[in-house]
C-alpha cells in the first residue's frame, strides 16, 4: 500500500441555505491519480477551494502526510505543498507570461528590484521543462489564446514542485491533451498525487484508477473506475439514469415547407460564402473547430457582426436583420455562447430574467403586473424543467444549468420560431442536458425550427437531422441522417475530407 | 525591453508625450521667451504641483480603486504649511508632518475600503469634505506664511540654470521607474487587472490597496506642501479646482480609470500637457475659457487614441469556442 498523503475527514461548508460540501470524506495516496466527478454544483468547487486555501470549511478536519493541514491563505497551502489549477485560470491578464509564472514572489536582485531578465531566463527553464517551449515567456497573458492561458496555469501548479496537485477541469479549452497526460506521467513517478476533475469520462478512464463522485455536496461514490460503466458513473452523477440521454425520435423536419431561416451567400469577417435553408421542425447542426466561423455566423443571422453580402430570409421573407431587437421580432432568437456576460442579468431575479423581453406585454400603463408576468414565464418554464420555486430567486444562486434554462426560457417567452442556440449545454450539468435536448425535441416537434453549434460532436450526432460542417470559415460539408458520424464531422472540420462530401448522402 | 513588455507597452503616455511635444513647439514658436531659463522654470513650477498630485492618483486607480481625497489632503498641507513652516516646525518640520498627515488620511481610506469593504469613490468623497473642513479649522481664512526657505527653495532655479522643480519631476519618475519594479508595483497592476486572479495567485490585495492608499496619501501630502511654496501663503480652498484636473492628468496620460493599465509616466506628462496648452494659448492670445474647451477635447482624444488599441484587442479575442470532444482524437 502506498503511504497515505492526502487525509479529508467530514468537510462541511455552506454558503448562507446553500450547502456546498456535507460531511466529506475521502483520502489521496502518494502518485496516485484520483478523478473527481460531478454535476455543477455538485460541490466540486468548493472542495478544490477548501483544499487550496481559498474558502475555509465550516467543519471537518483536513491532514497532510499526517499533520493537520488548514491553510489560511492561497500563498499558505502552496508553502505547504497543494498546488491547483484552476478552472476559471488564476492568471493576471495585464502581465506576461513570465511574470505570471512568478506571482506572487517575483525573483529579486541584489537591490531589491524585480529583474525582467532574471524573470524571463526562469520562465524560459520552467515553460522548456514542462514541454512548453512554444510558449514566449514576454507576451502578454490576454492577448494569448485560452488553450494557451490553460496550459500555463497548468506548468505554474506543476512548477510549484508540490505534493498535492489539484486539476480543475484542466482541458477546458486544451488542444492537445496528450501534453497534459503526459506530465501527469511524468509527476506520478516522482510521487506526486493528484486530484482530477473533469467532466470528461474519457479521461477518467485514461487516467485515473479510481474517482469521487459528489452529488449536492456529498460523496455518494467512491469506487476503482475499472469496476463500473460510464452509465453507472451517470447515474451516481445525476441519481437517475443517463440512458434517455439521447432518445432517437423521428425527425420532425418538413423539408417541403418554406424555409424558416434562409441564408444565401452570408460574407462578411469570418463568413465566406455560407448559404443554408433551416426547415420548420428540423434540428439544423453547426460543426466545427474553434474559431472556423462559427461565432460570426451566429452572430450575423441577428445583426451582431457586420456582414459584407448575402441574404437572409425569415419564413420566405427577406429580412434585414440589422439587430437582434429585429430579429427578436422577426421569430429569430440567439441563446449566445458566453451566458454569464451576454445571457443573463446577474443582479435580477429568475423570474425577471425571463420576462425582460415581454415586459411591456405585462405592464398595462407602463406598471408591472406581477400576476400577469408571472402566468406569462410559468407557460414556458415546463418546457425548460425549471422549477417554479426558483422564479423569486437570484438568478446568481442557481446552478449553471438552471441558469441555461432561464436564458432558454426567455428565448421561449417571446414566442421564438428559430433558435440560434450556441454551444448550449456548456458548463451545464448531465441533468440540465437532458432538460435542454427535451426542449429542443418539442420546440421542433411543434415546428419551430433550430440552428444548433456544440462543440461536443456526440450532441450533433445524435439530435441534428442534418449538421453544417464549418472549415475555414466557410461549409466545408453538410452530413445528414444516416451518413451523421462524428468520424466523418471531423474530419470533414480538420479539412481532410474537404472534397469528398460537398453534400449528404454515403458513409465515410 | 523586458520591463516594458512586461509593464505592457505605454501606448497612452507615447500619446500624451507627443501631444506635449506639439504643444511645447507651438508655445516656443509664438512666444519669442518661451525657451528662456526663466519662462521653462515658470512652466514646470505651474506643472509640479498637478503632476505629484496626479502620480499619487496613479497609484490607487492602477488597481482599480477611485480617490476624491486628494484636494482634501493638499488643503491641509497647504494650511499646516504656512502655519507652522514659519515657527514650532520649521521647512523640514512641516515637510514631514504634510507627508505624515497625507498617508494617516490614505490608511484610513484604506482600511475603510478594504477593512470594511466600502466603495472607495463614497469613501474618499467622505475624507475629501473632512480634510476640507480640517483645513478651514486650521486656518479660517486665507493667511498665514510660508517659510522662505520654501517659498524660495522649491521654486528658484540651481545655479541658476537647472529648475529646481526639474529635479524634483525627474526624481519622482525615476522613483516610479524603480517602484514599477519592485513586487508591490507588479502587485498594483496585478490587482487592478483582475483582482481575483490576483489573490489566486497568491498576491495580498488587500494589503496591496491598502499600500497604495497610504502612498497616494503622501503624495498629496507632498504636493500641498509645493503648493506652498508655490503661493507662499495659505489658502483653505486654493486646491478646490484640482480634483478634475488631476483625474485629467491620469486619462490624459494614458491610465486606464478601471485599473491595471498605465503609469506614473503618463499622468506627470498629462500634467504637463493641462499646463502647457494653457501656456499655449495664451501666447496665441485665445481667450481664457478655450482653455477648458481644449483640454477637454484633449482629453477625450487621449481617451479615443489609448483605447484603440484595447478595442482592437476585444475583437480578436472573440473567438468561438474550442473544441471539446467527448471521444479521444483520432
């Protein structure tokens, strides 16, 4: 048996009536990876930020190779050897890279001065030593792409040479996760623990022996992942079963009506040439790598990116939707990519949230009918799966998912007959998933129709009728019904299968 | 060039180095007497004041923080200045105890901002409207003296050629070169560019706001006790104009009002640049109140100018998401 590093005994921590962690207890060996797994909210968080010295626990008692282990600060658990990278990256964006790597004691010389020099010299040996090379230490951390900031904040938990390593969804937005493995190799052999979060099961797998699931704070599994299957894994996650996950129901496209959504040859920064027709009740996907064109698109069909040419047509109507106030009325709803800046209003309540775009339709004489807002949101939030205690409620003490469900539900309100919906179910738990792929379902089954970009290809796959593959910033392809695979989406999004299917139809 | 990129290129003071430059050149070319010893000394002499002031201003809005209290604080050194510079204090005396009461007053901004977690803009309107009326118990009415070593010391030139005010614009940026590299100031700009990034990274922001309170503080403390010798008497409500004019200062030189961005630098040159063009037109014999028309449109040019580069920035950074796949790559 490996000797015991890491020892957590009963954590408790609430926030005022939110309880984040209840009675948690779990412990981590030397060189061992563990995974830890949950919905959001599940309190994943919390558990890292108590781990890493950011929050400190209500109850419980943490130890550290046998000493009792209560960091009063982030500086303080680092001194005494738990590191973290963070999911929402810890790194100054107005800073180099350099500097970041040696926040928050930067190297002195002999005056008491901080050395450019000596700081660059120390983050070209640290960024060479974890593989990393590439990386110039002098630029600047927020003119990097975020695969690259990821990467960085992982090399400064790695360099801090500590013996509890905790990982936060660390490939977020990494592009090579292989670098990651094989680091994580490299400090398991130097006896190194670490505690893995992720919501990627693909990565448990590969990675850890066993995993943590938490569910509402508590532990509810502690298990060798070997031993179950990923529905099992799911099920503890979600406390029912994943399999309806992805009910196969018939499609519900008319491909013989006029088109909902008609774009004809869109140009613009970003767009080249994009022309496609959105039938009524179809599930219309939008695949591609990061940055192909996928933003600007979604972005021009309500007239927030300027376009240079091409045509748009709502319900055979050419429209210009110059603003997404027009499109709005036209029936053309953008559910955007970021929720916390562009979908939700962080200091109003749930029910507000939803009703913003409807409110003159509630206040007679320009007064807000509380009774009448409220009948007007509660007929579209059983469509989302939002429960109704959540209406009075901040919008900001719901989880990720729930918040998802109210910005959908205000697309909803309006009466929407075509939803942009990008990228959707991130950062949204398995449960509040399923929630959204049933809403998707009626709202097509009733004949609204949807435009849908996911950067998770199995989502594509398995709810679009047809799905746009972007390369390039223009349609490298379009795949549909039975030839829908993610084998052939991506290789058709790396540009490989450029030529080979200009549209529908064989197997690749 | 390590420390520039690091301190991310100045491009806002670049701007107001050039605004000052062109106004200079149109100032020496309509006013014969503008390059004498005499009339550069007046120039910098009207300037020091606005640019101590402005450098403490810096401090506190590179991480993201407001203060009002500065006229406050230069109120009360002016008083404490030509009440006690002449008699118990004496010129060194009172220096002290200006630089003394400014940080007391930038540690109780402090720690009402950070120990009680207050805006700072309500908080330092709050010491602003004390100290003014600390200043008025001091000295009731316009009076008092200003010790001669002061009056004339501060304000002459060294051997008669160098300005004294000179030494001191340049021994305050060369103070702020040093200062921008030691870790408290790499801590400053860490803060105001993302605070939470920052206590993640394992940086005090508390103590750091706190720091930059108390330096404000005697920096404000410092630019009374010029303003002193500027006058050479004591007036309760002499430093009532300043407040818009430093915040100018600040904009003007390039430093960003939410933080992280910009320099001491650039605030002493937008100092410079407010009192230059008053200097400007005058010689080109504009009426008084073009003054205010002009230094607004300068400012919101500097504004415009400094902010391209961030706009750009924005829109290169909207990218769509990265690719996340559920199965492993093939």
């Amino acid at each position: 048996m490996r000797p015991l590093v890491l020892q957590v005994d009963d954590l408790a921590k609430r926030y005022g009536a939110t309880i984040a962690l209840e009675d948690v207890s779990f412990a981590l060996n030397a060189g061992e990876v563990c995974g830890l797994l949950g919905e959001n909210g599940a309190g994943k968080s919390t558990l890292v930020k108590a781990l890493s010295g950011v929050v400190s626990p209500d109850r419980g008692e943490i130890r550290l190779k046998g000493d009792r282990f209560r960091p009063t600060s982030i500086v303080d658990a680092n001194r005494l050897g738990v590191s973290t990278a963070f999911q929402e990256l810890s790194l100054v964006p107005s800073l180099s890279v350099a500097t970041n790597l040696a926040l928050p004691d930067a190297p002195k010389n002999a005056i008491g001065l901080v050395s450019g020099r000596e700081l660059r010299r120390r983050a070209e040996a640290t960024l060479a030593d974890w593989g990393a090379a590439d990386i110039r230490p002098s630029d600047i951390v927020d003119s990097l792409p975020l695969g690259v900031r990821q990467r960085v904040e992982i090399i400064r938990a790695l360099a801090r040479n500590p013996s509890v390593l905790l990982l936060d969804e660390p490939t977020s937005a990494l592009s090579d996760r292989e670098w990651l493995f094989g680091l994580i190799d490299r400090v398991l052999k130097e006896g190194v623990s670490i505690l893995y979060i992720t919501h990627k099961l693909d990565e448990i797998r590969r990675l850890c022996r066993r995993c943590i699931i938490l569910r509402n704070g508590q532990k509810v599994l502690d298990q060798a992942v070997s031993e179950m299957s990923n529905d099992d894994i799911f099920r503890s996650m979600a406390g029912r079963s994943a399999v309806e996950q992805f009910i196969a129901a018939p499609s519900a496209a008319r491909p013989q009506d006029v088109p909902a959504l008609e774009a004809s040859h869109l140009t613009g920064e970003g767009i080249e040439d994009v022309s496609f027709a959105l039938q009524p009740g179809e599930i219309l996907g939008v695949a591609g790598l990061e940055g192909h064109g996928q933003g600007p698109l979604f972005r021009a069909l309500v007239g927030l990116h300027p376009l240079r040419g091409g045509r748009i047509a709502v319900a055979g109507t050419a429209r210009g939707l110059h603003s997404p106030r027009v499109a709005r009325a036209a029936g053309v709803v953008l559910v955007p990519e970021e929720r916390k800046t562009e979908g939700i209003f962080k200091d109003l309540s749930t029910i507000a949230n939803i009703s913003v775009p409807v409110i003159r339709r509630v206040s007679p004489l320009h007064f807000l009918n509380k009774q009448r807002e409220r009948q007007l949101v509660e007929q579209v939030i059983p469509d989302v799966d939002l429960p109704e205690h959540f209406l009075p409620l901040p919008i900001t003490d719901l989880s990720g998912g729930s918040q998802q469900k109210a910005v959908l539900a205000r697309a909803l309100v309006v009466g929407a007959r075509c939803l942009l919906l990008f990228d959707p179910t991130r950062g949204v738990d398995v449960g509040a998933k399923q929630s959204i792929y049933r809403m998707m379902r009626a709202f097509v089954h009733d004949g609204g129709a949807i435009l849908f970009y996911s950067t998770e290809l199995d989502e594509l796959v398995h709810l679009c009728d047809r799905c746009l593959v972007l390369y390039r910033n223009h349609i490298a392809g379009e795949v549909s019904g039975g030839a829908l695979s993610q084998e052939l989406v991506l290789s058709l999004a790396s540009g490989q299968a450029a030529q080979a299917q200009p549209i529908a139809g064989g197997s690749p | 060039m390590s420390l520039a990129t690091r301190l991310r290129p100045a491009r806002g003071a670049a701007i107001a180095v050039l605004i000052y430059l062109v106004m200079y050149l149109v100032y020496a070319i309509s006013e014969a007497s503008a390059t004498s010893v005499f009339a550069i000394t007046n120039l910098l002499d009207n300037t020091i004041v606005l640019a101590i002031a402005a450098a403490g201003l810096t401090l506190v809005v590179l991480t993201g923080e407001f203060d009002l209290s500065g006229i406050g604080v230069i109120a009360i050194a002016n008083v404490v200045v030509a009440t006690t510079s002449v008699g118990i204090l004496g010129w060194f005396g009172a220096l002290v105890a200006v630089v003394l009461i400014g940080a007391a007053v930038g540690l109780i901004n402090g720690w009402l901002v950070v120990g009680l977690g207050l805006q700072s803009l309500a908080v330092t309107i709050g010491t602003m409207i004390a100290c003014e009326g600390v200043a008025l118990v001091i000295l009731a009415a316009p009076g008092g003296e200003v010790s001669d070593t002061v009056a004339n010391g501060l304000t002459g030139d060294i051997a008669d050629v160098v300005p004294v005010a000179a030494v001191i614009i340049v021994g305050v940026l060369m103070l702020w070169f040093v200062f921008a590299r030691t870790r408290l100031g790499i801590a400053i700009y860490a803060v105001g560019s993302d605070e939470n990034a920052a206590g993640l990274s394992g940086l005090n922001v508390r103590r750091t706001k706190l720091l930059t309170f108390v330096l404000a503080g005697a920096a404000y403390g410092c630019a009374g006790y010029l303003l002193s010798a500027q006058t050479g008497s004591g007036d309760p409500r002499a430093s009532n104009t300043f407040l818009l004019f430093m915040y100018a200062a600040v904009a003007i030189g390039g430093t960003s009002l939410a933080g992280g961005r910009g320099g001491v630098f650039g605030s002493v040159v937008g100092a410079g640049i407010l009192t230059v063009m008053q200097k400007m037109l005058f010689a080109l014999g504009a009426a008084s109140f073009y003054t205010s028309v002009f230094s607004g449109i300068i400012m919101l040019v500097a504004l415009f100018v400094g902010n391209l580069s961030v706009l750009r920035l924005r829109r290169r950074r909207r990218g769509g998401a990265e690719w996340q796949s559920a199965t492993p790559r093939p």
